[in-house]
C-alpha cells in the first residue's frame, strides 16, 4: 500500500513541477520526491492527491503507461539477477532493486515530470542498457558500493534507503539517464547525477562563514 501510494503521488507531484518549468530548467533543478508515510492517520499529500485527482486516476492513461513501465522494470531487473550465473549475488536486495523505497519514488516522480517531453520519457521509460559488465538494468551491485565525496564512511550506497537524500539522488540518475536512449547505469553516470544534486544544494545554500 505504502509503495502504491507513494508511486500515484510523486508521479502527480513530478507533473505538477513540469507546470512550472520550462525545458532548460528541468535539469537545472534537484527535486524532492515524497515518500508517503502509513499509520492510523491518512498520509496528507497522498490526501491532497486524492482530493485532487482521484475522479481522474482509474482513467489517466499516462499514469497506467507510468505503472506498466514500472512494471517491466522490475521483472526486468529480477529476471537479470537470477540469469546472472553468479556475476550478481542473488540477493532479495539486489532483484527487487526497483522495489526500494528511493527507486520507486526517484523513477515515478521523473516519469510524472517528463511527461511533457516524447522523446525523454520514452527513454525514462526505456529498459536501461546492461552488457557483460553491467548485467541488470538497475546495476545494482555498483549502486550498493557507491560513495560520493561527500558522504560519511557510513553511506551505505545509492539507491539503498528511503531518505530523501536518497530520493532526490536517485530522481537525478534517472533525469541524466532520460537524456539518451543507450545510456547505461553506469558509475560515472552516478557521479555525475549526485554531483548534480550535491553542487545545486551547495549553490541554495550559499556561503557559510
């Protein structure tokens, strides 16, 4: 339920930031997708999406394409893993990659943003290259070992937790990723996503004495 909800709201979060940028401006922003939160009381951006939209989203035909997609990259990534003839470690975390909490929010929220844009969301929507080297979409082995400059020898690696320096990282791999459609998940497209991130979240910040 958590993920389903949390699918739903950040692709109607990342279309409704599409409003308000022009072309050039989405790869010159970081973003914030949102992961909903369970329990007795009703998460209140899930409910300010079902105020707003739930009339539309048994019918939205963008959203049903965005979870099919979703779809086929998730079979895809644990179809890999279990081909992998041992090149990956056959570990639940490792073929339900697409499954973790900052996957699922950072692909759902790039799909609702793209969704303006033909060409890039058929490449968001396209499975991720693999070759001898990187045998699963979602390289989830160097995902797991990945450490920016900045992060506390405590970093457990991309795309591994729910926080939301997690998401926004993960939803800036994705944007660089949409912008060619034979692009690999590669480390260098890594470095250069969180370095993206890290970099615009220096520049909001400013100088600090």
């Amino acid at each position: 339920m958590k993920l389903a909800r949390s699918f739903i709201v950040n692709f109607y979060v990342g279309k409704k930031r599409s409003e308000q940028l022009s072309g050039d401006e989405i790869d010159k922003n970081f973003y914030d997708p949102y992961l909903v939160e369970t329990g007795v009381v009703v998460d209140s951006k899930y409910k300010e999406m079902m105020d707003n939209y739930q009339s539309e989203i048994i019918r939205d035909k963008d959203l049903l394409k965005a979870g099919k997609e979703y779809y086929r990259l998730h079979k895809a990534q644990q179809d890999a893993v279990r081909r992998s003839k041992g090149k990956i470690a056959n570990r639940k975390g490792f073929r339900n990659k697409a499954l973790v909490e900052s996957v699922l929010c950072g692909w759902a929220f790039v799909a609702g943003l793209l969704h303006k844009g033909k060409i890039r969301l058929e490449n968001h929507y396209k499975l991720p290259r693999t070759n001898s080297k990187i045998p699963d979409p979602l390289n989830s082995q160097e995902m797991s070992k990945f450490k920016h400059d900045s992060d506390p020898p405590t970093y457990r690696g991309l795309g591994t937790r729910s926080s939301l320096k997690d998401r926004q990282r993960i939803s800036q791999l994705f944007l660089a990723k949409s912008l060619s459609s034979n692009i690999l998940i590669e480390k260098k497209l890594m470095e250069r996503a969180v370095s993206q991130v890290v970099g615009l979240q220096t520049i909001k910040k400013g100088y600090s004495t």
